[in-house]
C-alpha cells in the first residue's frame, strides 16, 4: 500500500471505532464528503484492497500495442542504432509517426539497445534578485558565541532585507517566537510591513509536535505565535532550508565582527545595554557600511494606516474551554468571566486568550474582547500538627 493508503486505511479504522465521523474524515483526508462516502463503503465491503485504484496492474487504455512496439524496436535496430532517442523521435516523426522521445527512451532502456552517454547533474537555480526594499526579510538567530564572553548566555537576532542588505540586530536571553516578534515589531515601527519573511524551521513550526485532532480538522500544521502573527499582518513567511541559513550567516559574518569588536570597545555587559546600541549607534554604523541606499529601491513595505493596534498582533494567542460557571483556566491560573454578553448570542463553550507581550491577558470571542475577574486560591494553609 502507498503512503496515500495507509493513511486513509488509518482515519477510515478510527470511524469503524465511532471515534470520527464521516465529516470529520472527509476534512482530516481533505477529501469531499462524498468521495469519502465511496471510499467508506468500498473500505467496509474489502477491508484494505479497497482503498487501491481497480486498475492498479492492468495495462492502460492508452498504451501502445505490442505489435507497434516491436515495429519501432525493429526500425531502430535496422536503420538508426546508436541514434538517441530525441534525435530517433524526430526521424520517426518526419515519417508521420507521432511519439514522446522519454517513451522512446524507456523502451530502448529496457532492450539494452542505448546506453546514458554521460550523468547529467542540475544545476541548482539560485534565488532570484531582489531589488525592492521590503520585499523579502531574512530573520536568523545564533547563539552569542559571537559576541563579548562576559555577556550572559544569550542568541543574537539578526533582521536582513535582501534587495538592500539593510540590517536590524537584538539580543534575546532565549530564541523564541517572543524575541522574533519583538524584533519584527521594530523593524515595522521604523519601515512598514514587509511583503515576504524567511526564517529557520523553529520560527514557523512547532518541532517534535504533531498536531492534534482538532488541529487536523482545522486544517495545517502546529505553527508558532510567530507564524501566526506574520499572517495577521499578510506577511508571507517561508521556511529556510539548512544550506540557505548557512550562506546567510556566511555573509553576516563581516557584520558580527564589527558588531563585537564595537561591543567589546564600549564595554556592553547586559542585555539591555547591547539592545540599546544594536538598534542605535552600532546599528546605524554597520548599516552605513555595509548596506546599499534603500532609498533607490521601490519600497515594498506597506504602512500601517487604518489604527491597527500591533499589541493584538503579536501576541500569543490559544484556545480554551470555557468550564461551569464560566471558569477560564490558564497556564495554572483560574478566571471568571463576567455575566451578560449583549452581542453573544449563543452560549459561550471555547475562547481565545491573547497574551500581549507585556505580559497582560484579554479574553476574545469572535474577536470581541470579553470582561474577566481573575479566581484567587481560597485555600488555607493547614495547621501543623504538635507531635
């Protein structure tokens, strides 16, 4: 069985369970409910087998007869051995027979009857040139082996337009979607949003989690705070494969030797302190060495214009059950929404929590912000007994 397969024979296992149901199957598969009405009553009537196509091992309809077949073979031993395939498609097609030069290919292999002259290698196609400033940002992290040994163990955040080489840096005690927000945070506060973000693999996705099920009906991935607030903001975010994040911290290596000789020579010893200078003098001296005039450039970025409140967008935001008496818990703590929701019709069963990364709370359903009193533990302390 195919991968394809196995995983239908897996979803269709859990409805003969009552453990989905057929809708759910159909949008956990991506299937149309009555595909997957088909696919249920062939999987009942022939377990596995039925899940493969009927005519997986016939001949197609649209091969060719044998009888011509062996009429070509014949006409290549005769009049063109050696000749290559393309170079025999045309001949035969001069002659009025029509047919693809890879099914000549094919056919010759398996007859021994031509040989692969030399091994053929791709050569990759690099990235294309950008040359509008904003249209896409590069976002890379390393640990602070780069910087000063006396700084505390710390990742260095670096922000990089392509088209211009224009660069934003911060430091971060951990590398998480906290401080990539933050770092993009300023770049549109000096710049706009961008068009396009690329980034390693732990800024988009959730490592070593599979989604959930009701992640799978919602349909994607577990994404990360972060992804989720480059699509708010309808910034395309892409993931970096390894040997791309690998040149670009080869072209930045300049840059953090500069930016760690002027670190050591102003004696930066905390992390606010080297924040202060990366998005300041520091900053501003390696941009005007290294970076070419963004000015020249068409400007890709879009400013934010209609009051939209970044505070919203990047935030960390997660779904939660609403419990009796409209108790709330979350990450350990218990609150209680208020009664009375003029604009909620229907009772109130999951909402959304938003946590600003100032560290406050807001409570939304169908993004309107709810009113909430946080539950504190009532529990007393119990009395030593005198021994």
């Amino acid at each position: 069985m195919s991968e394809n397969e196995n995983r239908r024979s897996m979803v269709l296992r859990r409805v003969s369970q009552h453990a989905l149901t057929l809708d759910q199957a159909s949008r956990v598969l991506e299937l149309s409910f009555r595909q997957v009405k088909r696919i249920w009553k062939r999987f009942q009537e022939y377990g596995d087998q039925g899940l493969a196509h009927g005519n997986r091992g016939k001949p197609s309809n649209r091969a060719f007869r044998d009888e011509f077949k062996k009429d070509i073979l014949r006409r290549y031993r005769e009049h063109a051995p050696g000749l290559g395939p393309t170079r025999f498609a045309k001949e035969l097609g001069n002659r009025g027979i029509v047919i693809d030069h890879e099914t000549l290919r094919r056919w010759l292999l398996e007859r021994d009857l031509w040989q692969l002259s030399r091994n053929r290698h791709m050569t990759p196609q690099g990235n294309r040139c950008r040359r509008g400033f904003g249209e896409l940002l590069t976002l890379v992290s390393v640990p602070s082996r780069w910087l000063d040994a006396g700084l505390p163990a710390a990742f260095l955040f670096c922000l990089r337009d392509e088209a211009t080489a224009l660069t934003l840096w911060s430091l971060a005690p951990e590398e998480s979607s906290d401080a990539a927000m933050r770092l993009l945070w300023s770049w549109i506060d000096r710049h706009g949003i961008p068009a396009a973000l690329r980034c390693q693999r732990r800024f988009i996705l959730l490592e070593n989690r599979h989604p959930t099920l009701e992640q799978q009906l919602a349909g994607g991935e577990q994404v990360t705070s972060f992804s989720r607030s480059c699509e708010r903001l309808g910034i395309e975010a892409a993931v970096m494969n390894p040997s791309q994040a690998r040149g670009v911290l080869l072209d930045l290596k300049p840059l953090m030797g500069s930016l760690e000789s002027e670190l050591h020579r102003r004696r930066a010893a905390t992390v606010e302190r080297v924040n202060t200078l990366l998005q300041g003098t520091i900053g501003e001296m390696l941009n005007s060495r290294f970076a070419t005039d963004s000015d020249a450039a068409t400007n890709y970025h879009v400013p934010i214009v209609d009051g939209t409140d970044l505070r919203s967008i990047f935030c960390m935001q997660q779904e939660q059950h609403v419990g009796p008496n409209l108790v709330v818990e979350h990450n350990h703590r218990r609150f209680r929404l208020e009664l009375g929701f003029p604009h909620v019709r229907k009772p109130i069963q999951k909402i959304v929590v938003s946590e600003w990364l100032d560290g406050s709370l807001h409570f939304l359903v169908k993004d309107m912000e709810l009113h909430f009193q946080e539950l504190r533990s009532t529990r007393r302390p119990t009395d030593k007994l005198a021994i």
